[in-house]
C-alpha cells in the first residue's frame, strides 16, 4: 500500500496575501453593490410596503404614485395622497 502524501503547507506570506485578495475583492464587490443600488431597488414594493405602513399609522388611506431614489436626489415620493378617514372629521383641518 502507497501512502497519499500531503500536500505541503502554503508559507505564511501566501496565505496573507490570498486573505488580502479575498478580502479586496469582497470590499469590492459590496462597494459596487452599494454605488448601484438605486438602479437595483425594488421601487414598487418599497412604495407599497410604505404606503401600508403609513396607513396603518394615521388610520387613513395612503397611495403612492411614484418613488425615485437617487444619491442626487434621495428618496422622492411623487402623487402621495391621504385620504380622510371614512365617517370621521378631519381634525387636522378642523
């Protein structure tokens, strides 16, 4: 029987330098992701999940018509309506 001989061990210097590789295209790559994430963001689901939310909030009914995100611009929110709650005044033009 032939014994299998271990592969000999990477020298310290190779194993830091292949971490710091890693480790660099990771940064990388999150780096990218975040430039990019505008452009990557579901829009429609993240109007809808604020809109619910804020309904859910003041009691009324909230509609979003269009979001846009931006490093420019931030978060726009365009056409957002709230509507009176129904069989009740509305105290805050009261």
């Amino acid at each position: 029987m032939t014994q299998l001989s271990t592969p000999p061990a990477l020298p310290r210097i190779e194993r830091l330098r292949r971490a710091t590789r890693i480790g660099a295209w990771a940064a990388l790559l999150t780096a990218i992701a975040y430039v990019a994430m505008p452009w990557w963001l579901p829009r429609g689901w993240i109007a809808r999940r604020m809109a619910d939310d804020l309904s859910a909030q003041l009691r009324r009914q909230v509609s979003i018509g269009r979001l846009t995100i931006s490093w420019s611009g931030g978060l726009v929110l365009e056409d957002l309506a709230v509507r009176d709650r129904p069989g009740g005044p509305n105290e805050y033009l009261a």
